[in-house]
C-alpha cells in the first residue's frame, strides 16, 4: 500500500509542479524539487512504516537531511538567473506540444525518484534490528554527504569571487574530481541502499545507486553539464586532461 501511495504522491505533486512552472514560463523548478522529492516519498513511506522503528527513523532522516539540503542549495543558487539552458534546448527540440513534452520529462522525474527511492521505501519493512550493515550504510552516506555538501560550498565560495569569472574551479576537493558533488551524491545512494540489503529480494533494489550512478556519471549529470563547457571556459580541456571526470583520484601532471 505504502509503495502505491508513494508513487501517486510524487506524480502528483510534480504535476502540480509542472503547471506551476508551465504558468512561470520557467521548466528548471524541477532541479529544485529533485532532492525534496525524495524527502517526501521517504515521509509518506515513513507514515506507513511497519519495519524495525530505529531503522524506519533513521533512513528517512537521512533522506530528508539529504534530500532538502540538495533542494535548498540549487534554489539559492538558481535564485536572479536565466533559466538553466538545458530547459529551453528540450523546448526548442521537442517535436508536436512542447508543453506535453516537457510535462512528460516531469513524470519521468517522477517515475525516475520512485525507482531510485526504492531501498528507503523497503527499507522500512523490514524487521531486522539494526546492524552492522545498517552502520556501514550510515557511515557511506556521512561520507557522500560530506563529499557533497563540501564540493558544492567551495563551488559557490568561488563564483561567488568577481575575479574568478570565467576561470576553472580547480581547487579542493576539484582537484581530484570534475564532479565531487555528483560522486557524493552516488556515494549518498549506495549508503542508503545498504539498509535495504537485508533480504535476497531486497538486495534487488541494488537497481537504485546503479541508475543514480549512472544517471550523475553518464547520463544527464556529468555529460550534459560539460557538453559547450569547453567552449565557454579556456583552460577547462587542460583541466578535463589532468582530472579525474567522477571518483576522486590524485590529478595527472599538467602537460608541459
């Protein structure tokens, strides 16, 4: 019941989303709810938990933690700009009713965040008391989380520094990764998933960080943002050379 529940609540409140958006004329509010959203399933999930209570409290806490921060910081950092360009390319390529296609991209947000939500979701069925894999799934998501929260602090320091227009954020924890808040993030996702793994068939949630993963390192995380990126910022085909493009590693030497 807790998973049908679920999954209207998410479709419907980024329906709602999209007509609030579609009245805007701006389609990016959706980056904003991505990370909320989660926060809302792991709470109507929360609601009908039947699970061991410590665990129920704890892996909705840490997805709500997650989830509004994320909301939180793209909000304020999308807050005075024009909307981000992805958006209007979906508009400008879709083919028929570009308002229909753009709805249809909201509900495979939606559909996309109840997949990913799945370990949370059975994660909060399951009677086993707390144990050492609940604890190192807790000790994954301080990790990732920290990763996350981190690389995106010293990202907004920087741009927030006039002399830094148009330069390449290359320090930090961007030293060792293009992407550390997209790293952390998957990092995030695989500590959650691990208080699932306490059945054979809850391991098959395992389908979660996979397609988070896959959606930050390939999909639409890393290779859109850098797809013009080259083009925009000199010196940023040097730093693609030299840096890790997802798992943080030590940087290449420069060439020269």
């Amino acid at each position: 019941m807790s998973y049908l529940v679920s999954l209207v609540t998410v479709l419907v409140s980024l329906t709602a989303l999209f007509g609030y958006a579609d009245r805007r004329g701006r389609y990016d509010l959706i980056d904003s709810a991505w990370g909320p959203g989660f926060a809302v399933i792991a709470l109507v999930t929360f609601a009908f938990a039947d699970g061991e209570p410590a665990r129920n409290l704890l892996v909705t806490a840490l997805t709500v933690i997650w989830g509004v921060r994320l909301g939180l910081h793209i909000l304020l950092r999308n807050r005075g700009k024009d909307e981000d360009p992805r958006y209007r390319d979906i508009l400008k390529r879709a083919k028929g009713n570009p308002r229909l296609h753009m709805y249809r991209v909201y509900l495979l947000q939606a559909v996309l965040m109840w997949i990913v939500s799945l370990p949370v979701q059975v994660a909060q069925h399951l009677d086993a008391p707390l144990g050492v894999v609940d604890w190192a799934g807790t000790t994954l998501w301080v990790v990732g989380f920290t990763i996350e929260s981190v690389g995106d602090w010293q990202l907004s320091r920087f741009r927030a520094d006039p002399a830094n227009e148009g330069a390449v954020m290359d320090r930090g924890l961007w030293r060792y990764t293009r992407h550390p808040n997209y790293f952390g993030d998957a990092v995030v996702w695989w500590g959650l998933f691990l208080f699932a793994a306490h059945s054979w068939v809850a391991v098959l949630t395992i389908t979660s960080p996979v397609v988070m993963t896959w959606l930050l390192a390939k999909g639409t995380g890393k290779p859109l943002l850098e797809r013009d990126i080259v083009a925009r910022r000199p010196g940023y085909a040097e730093y693609v050379r030299r840096t890790s493009g997802f798992v943080p590693m030590p940087p290449r030497s420069r060439a020269g």
